[in-house]
C-alpha cells in the first residue's frame, strides 16, 4: 500500500477533497453480486478465463477502496457506510440485466478515470495523495480494456453495435450527470475546469474503443478529451 501523506494539499482544500474521495471510497467497495452471477453466466464471451479475470478485476478495486481509505483518515475524515451515488449505481445495475449491469461497470471506469484524473493535476507532483491517484488512474485504464473488450465481442454485428451505442450514450450520461451534481463542491473548492468535457469526452473515447476498436489515449490526461 502506498504511504499516503497530506502535505501537498491546501488546507481549504481537505474538506472537500475528503468528502469526494468518501463517496468514491464506498463505490469502489464490494463486488462480490456481480461476481457471482457471472459465475452461473452462461452469455457468449464468458468463459473459465473471463470469470477469473473478473474476480481479479473485483480484488483491485477492493485494492482501491483501501488505498482511498487511507487517503480519507489521513485528510482527517471518516469513512462512510453508504452514499446516495453509490445506491443509485448499485439499484440500476440490480434492474439491469447481466450485460447491462457490465456496462455500467464501464460507466463507473470511465467516471473514476476522469475524476481521479482531475484530482491528480491539480494537487502538486510531489503529493503522495496525487501520486496514488495517479497509479489507480493507471489500474482503472486497464479496467476499462477488460471491460471494452468484453462488448467488442458482443457488438459484432451493426445491430448490436447500434443497440451498444443508444445504451452506452444514455447509461454514461446518466453517470456523468450524477457525478457532477453530487461533486460539485469539490471542483469548485478546488477550481477544476472542464470536468463535463473531460468525462464526455472519456465517454466518446471508449464507444469508439468498442464499436470502431481505436486505442483509448492514457485516459486520465486532457489529450482524451481532444
């Protein structure tokens, strides 16, 4: 685990920047539901080879959850039970269908790219707290390949492709949105610019990643939005 430090960040900054780290803190804990399902899954693209990457998949966002822990009682704060984001997430993807609930996993990639993303450039390079965020960033971009490559294989016809497209458009605008609105508070204390362009344009990245297979750029830097 790294050693996390709060030297680097302003004090006007801890409250809020702890808030938000909170919230994501929770989002990224526990997985085990969709695990398990997977493991009776019997969908095209789900084999041995699949369902053992996922569980990986699920240990290092478990991995996440306790680096941003530590982050969260070193900014001085509490870790939280639950947050009204999480549930959200969690109760869509309970109503969804196996594929749909994957997808917003996706969603749920592209969101922690772009914000810790966000974070990392505003706090200082010598910041342990930036340096981590910095290395998830690095785990999430490779999180969100496992999950590209998954609907590759399951939009191989324009149909599907078409049906990928209308779902992923409306289920990561949805995400964005409620992010934006629920953070908002950190990006103002910490005068972020350009969060919905970042996000969106993480959005955009990764439908072409699926439907016209490009590579995705390093998705926690600005030359994705481009």
């Amino acid at each position: 685990m790294p050693a996390i430090e709060v030297e680097g960040v302003p004090e006007a900054w801890r409250a809020p920047l702890m808030r938000s780290l909170a919230i994501f803190q929770v989002g990224e804990s526990g997985e085990g539901r969709i695990v398990r399902e997977i493991e009776r899954s019997r969908l095209a693209g789900i084999d041995d080879d699949y369902r053992a990457a996922l569980k990986l998949f699920v240990k290092e966002e478990g991995r996440h959850a306790r680096i941003l822990a530590i982050m969260v009682r070193g900014l001085g704060g509490s870790l939280r039970g639950t947050a009204w984001t999480d549930r959200l997430f969690v109760h869509g993807r309970r109503l969804l269908g196996l594929r749909l609930k994957l997808l917003v996993l996706l969603a749920a990639e592209v969101i922690g790219i772009g914000f810790y993303g966000l974070l990392a450039e505003r706090l200082e390079k010598d910041c342990s707290i930036g340096r981590a965020l910095r290395q998830i960033c690095g785990d999430e971009e490779a999180h969100l390949e496992f999950h590209a490559a998954f609907f590759r294989g399951q939009t191989a016809s324009p149909w599907r492709r078409a049906l990928f497209s209308a779902t992923w458009f409306v289920v990561a605008a949805a995400a964005c949105a409620v992010v934006l609105v629920d953070h908002r508070p950190t990006l103002r204390a910490l005068a972020i610019e350009g969060a919905p362009r970042r996000l969106w344009g993480l959005v955009r990245a990764v439908h072409r990643r699926v439907c016209a297979g490009e590579d995705v750029a390093p998705a926690g830097r600005a030359s994705v939005t481009a």
